[in-house]
DNA sequence: AACTGTGAAACTTTTCACAGCG
DNA sequence: CGCTGTGAAAAGTTTCACAGTT
C-alpha cells in the first residue's frame, strides 16, 4: 500500500512516540497545581524543542490560546483521549522472573489506561502464589478460561519468547510488548514493541566510543538534553 | 569507493539503533554453527528489510561478498568494533528494587562488552547485601573511593531519578540509561536514554485503539512484522 | 545466477520563519 | 506584546532500481 492515506486524525508516529512524554509532563504539573504553561515550558519539562511541542500538539487539533499558552487539565485529556487512555486496557504479564516482578509492582500500569487482569508462569513452584495481589496463573489456564486480553506483555526468557507469543495471539492480543532479547515473527496486523537493555547499553556505548576516539569534534549527539533553556 | 565510506561520523542513527539487533541475530547463528548468511535471510532474522540492511552495512564498510552473502563471524566482529563492544565498559546500577535487580541478574550485560562493578541503593537494609555476587554500596562511597564508571543505569523511583543522574555525571559519568519515568535535565554532552514502560504502553495503546475505530481501514501500523518472506 | 553495494527517488520528520490571534 | 499554529524549507530515513562482482 504505498498511498499514504490520511487515516482519521492523521497522527504521525514520531509525534504518537512523545505524546505519553507531554502527558506525563502535564500530569505532574497538574499535581503541583500549576493550571496553564506556555510550549517553551512544556517542551522544556519533556526535552524536546518548543515549535516540535507546537507541531506535535497540531496534530490533535487547536487546543491552545495565543499569547498565553495551554490550559494544563484540558490539554491533558486531550492528549489521553487521542491516546485511547479513556477506557482501561485489560494486561496480561507472562514470565513472573526478576523482570516481571518488577513490571507487575510498577505503579504506572493501574496509574492509568492499564490494568493487570493476569500474571502467568509455567513453574509449577510460581503458579498459584500471589504476586501483587493477583494469584499467577499458567498459559493453559489463561487460554481456557481467563479474562479478556488487549494488551501481552513477555517477560520470559528469550527462547520461550515467540511461543509465548504465539499463543497470546492465539487468544486474539493483537499488541505485544516484549522485553525478551530477539525479534518475534508474528502474522501481520500484530503491533510489537521490543525494549532490551542490551539494545539500548549497545547504543550508548557506539556515542561513547565516539566521544572517546574523536574529542575535538565536538559533535551534537543524538539524546542529548538542553535543547531550549527554561524559563 | 568515494573516501567518504567509512568517516568517523558516518553511521546515521537509525542505523546505530538496528546494529545491535543484526548483532544479536548473527550471534545467535553462529552459535548454531552458521557460517555464512545472505543479507534476506538475516534482515528476516532481525526483522527489517534487506535493503535496508544492506544500506545500513554499507556505513559500515562493505564486509560481504557478490553473489554469496556475509560471513557470520567477520561481520559481527565488525559490528562489534562499531558498536565499540571490543572493550569492556563499567557500569552501575542504581536503585535495588524489583527493576535494579532484575537488571542485574539480566544475563546480556557480562554477555558482551559491559560489566557491572557497582550496585547502589540507599536503604541501609539493603547496603551491604549481596546481590548477583556484588556487595550493594551507596552512591556517597561510589563517589568517594568507588571503580571508574562509563555508564550509569538509574532504576530508582522517578523522584530520585534527577538527583542520582546529577551525581553520576558529576563523577564523569556521560551516558545514563533511565528506567525512571521523567525527562532528565543534565548538561550538554550527555548521552541519556529513557525507557518507560508507561510510554510504551500507551503508544500500544494508540494502535489498539486506532484498531477498533477503523477496522476496515487494513492499515500499515508501525512496528508490525514481517516485512520479507523467509525462505 | 545469485547476491551485494549504491546513487537517486520517495517519503518522513524536524526546523525555520512568520502570519494571526488574544 | 507574547504566544500559538502552520506552510515551506531543510534534514534525515527508507525504498527502489540497477550496476557490479564472484
């Protein structure tokens, strides 16, 4: 499909990429009371440039007032709406390791838009006990008779990964986030996000090496903060 | 070839971002004792294109062969020198809760090219134990009598996140992975990445939305799969 | 014949410059 | 005036088409 259709709204993935980093920003300003705040400010509080926070929020549709800046709550619900945070998506954790743990005890899931339905492990010593609340369960269980899914996260590790995989979308998830090292090789229509730390410490070390062999050039890297001063 | 082949700041960063990914797959052939490889079984490895892979490769300096494909090990040991994983970079992890110790318990870091030599938490409970083989110290020792650090890891609680990457980069610290939720203000050169479970769910969150609005709409949604049939 | 390497084209994302409004 | 919203330019990235090599 090469015609790139403007589907309803129209909303560029770089600027879907950073809209949870202008709600966050706006949640916690929200919090402190603070009721209105100019781009320049904004962006500042999320590290991107001013216009980019302008452009980005263009997007969504006009939801700021010239000359004075945007009202925080409203901009806020906006941002959440468009990100579909108004109905709360049902999440299953597989892999109840270190990491999942860890992903299970996070606030930011019921925080908002989330909610843990189901952990799942296949170590006959994990299932059944109770982590955070919630007794885990195994993959079995879960395909005979558990809650509705939307959205997997894989915790596992990486071999068991693609199964896993699989047969969560067996079950009909169709979003995967998936923090076991390797790609998974899913049917098309299958939205997946990988996060690996190695894939990330591997980057930095390119930059750092950079910095290393060429010092001279004093060269604006990539991730790099400060791009605007704040006021 | 053009003697711009191979500059020292060539590599563009979408490509910087996808070594790693072509890295991990060609490790894991030559585990399985795969010698040699063509550029569309691995962009299917990796889950890219082959054109692009065979782009990104060209940054690197041209390793293959016409009409054969690319050796396995030559290939990932460039990679690997591009990456600059030939040496060993020291890391820390700060912040032992559930996410700082499945950090460091991940295998992938002594794996290649990183290695933890610090662990840090500010509980007194929890300094002084031991964790993954290393005694938990306190960032006041770290900066006071600790081993040289390249890359810090700040898996604290968001409102500890600023202040711990502050005194990171005041002991030369230059790249920060951030596990915290926030943006982090630091001074120009360093090199931060953020990874928030929070914002990447909510970008799933978008597509799974924008799935039930349109479901007609048969929509290229970024980050699906399988892009080039294997063979 | 099979596969790599690469200029050029197509597309996406960022930045600039400034018009327009409160 | 101060700040938003936006077309247009610039920069960056992906894809195409095909020349070149073994």
């Amino acid at each position: 499909m090469p015609e790139s259709a403007r589907r309803a709204g129209g909303v560029p993935d770089a600027t879907v990429g950073r809209l949870p980093l202008y709600l966050r920003a706006l949640t916690s300003l929200h919090d402190r009371g603070v009721t209105s705040i100019s781009s320049g400010e904004l962006a500042s509080l999320a590290g991107v440039r001013s216009t980019q926070l302008r452009k980005d929020l263009s997007h969504l549709g006009t939801y700021g007032v010239r000359g004075v800046g945007y009202e925080v709550e409203l901009l806020a619900a906006q941002i959440a709406q468009e990100l579909g945070l108004t109905q709360e998506w049902p999440v299953v954790i597989v892999g109840m390791g270190n990491l999942g743990r860890a992903l299970a005890s996070y606030g930011g899931f019921s925080d908002r838009g989330f909610r843990i339905v189901a952990l799942v492990d296949d170590d006959p010593d994990v299932v059944g006990t109770d982590v955070e609340g919630l007794i885990v369960t195994t993959l079995d269980e879960l395909e005979d008779s558990g809650p509705t899914v939307a959205i997997g996260v894989v915790a596992t590790p990486s071999p068991a990964a693609q199964q896993v995989a699989e047969r969560l979308v067996g079950m009909g998830v169709r979003s995967i986030l998936n923090f076991a090292p390797g790609y998974l090789s899913l049917p098309e229509g299958v939205d997946v996000r990988g996060v690996d730390l190695g894939t990330e410490l591997q980057i930095l070390a390119f930059h750092e090496q950079r910095r290393l062999l060429a010092p001279s050039t004093h060269d604006p890297l990539r991730g790099d903060a400060e791009k605007e001063a704040m006021g």
